[in-house]
C-alpha cells in the first residue's frame, strides 16, 4: 500500500515513542522541589512533635493542679476533723466534771449540810410535820377536747367527700 497523503503519516500505536534525553535544568527542578517537599515534611514532623509536647505539658500541668486541689480538698477535711475531734474531747470532759458534781451534790449528808448552814433550815419533828392528801385530783381537765372532736369530724367528712369524688 501506497500513501498519497503525508498529512495522516503517524496514526494509532503505529507511533514509536522518540527517545526522551532528560535536561540538566529538568533534573535540577526535580531535584530542588524533592528538597522543598522534604523541608515541608521535616517542618510538619518538627510542628506536630511540638504540638505533641505541648499537649503533655498542657496535660501534666492540669493533673497537677487537680492533685493539688485533692490535696488541699484532703487537708481541709483533716483540719475540720482535727478540730471536731478535740471538741468532742473538750465536751468529754465538761460530761466527766458534771457528773463528778452531781454525785457530789446528789449526796444526802452534802445537800443537809447545805440546807442547815446557807438556808437555815431545821430538821422537822413529828409535831411540826403537816400531812396532806395528795389523792384528791387538783388539776383542771382539758377543755379543748370536744373543739377538737368537732374539728377532727369535719375533716373526715370532708376528707370522705373527696375520696368520693376521685
């Protein structure tokens, strides 16, 4: 076969790919944007391996003053302890004292020696002493009983209502 037409020479895979001589200057670029590219990377590790530490600084410090406030928390509690402690000890001993004094006056020698001495009083003799019955009933009854039986029926009546209605 013939061609008439050089215009349509080349077609399809028919092509041979041509020898390609990389340049000096290509070779140059390639390597100065290999260089840049690692600038860049070693700039990233750099920026996130100071992040990384300022995290743990950052996280270090916040344990740290949470210890502490635990700490001081701890301390205030002890402090009130300490201070609830002794006085309960102080009320102890006032308990103690007390009844170191009431058995002391609750003696019947010590309160006839203070009745003879300071109120000058006498020992009563039989013709002296008056007798009274104390089984007659002194005291007044309680009025307010029939007011409250009035009340009390009025509120289970109109307690009665409502449950009747619910």
């Amino acid at each position: 076969m013939i061609m008439l037409d050089k215009e349509n020479r080349f077609n399809g895979n028919t092509v041979l790919a041509p020898e390609y001589v990389p340049s000096k200057k290509d070779q140059y670029e390639k390597i100065k944007k290999n260089k840049r590219n690692n600038k860049k990377k070693e700039k990233d590790r750099r920026l996130k391996k100071k992040f990384k530490t300022l995290g743990n600084i950052l996280l270090i410090f916040v344990l740290g003053v949470t210890i502490i406030t635990r700490y001081c928390i701890i301390y205030n509690m002890q402090k009130e302890l300490n201070n609830v402690e002794n006085k309960v000890a102080v009320l102890n001993k006032d308990s103690e004292n007390l009844k170191v004094d009431l058995v002391k006056y609750s003696n019947l020698n010590t309160i006839e020696k203070q009745a003879k001495d300071n109120l000058h009083m006498v020992v009563p003799d039989k013709e002296s002493a008056i007798y009274t019955d104390l089984s007659y009933n002194n005291f007044k009854e309680n009025t307010n009983k029939n007011k409250n039986d009035k009340h009390k029926s009025l509120f289970k009546f109109f307690y009665k209502l409502k449950e009747m209605l619910i």
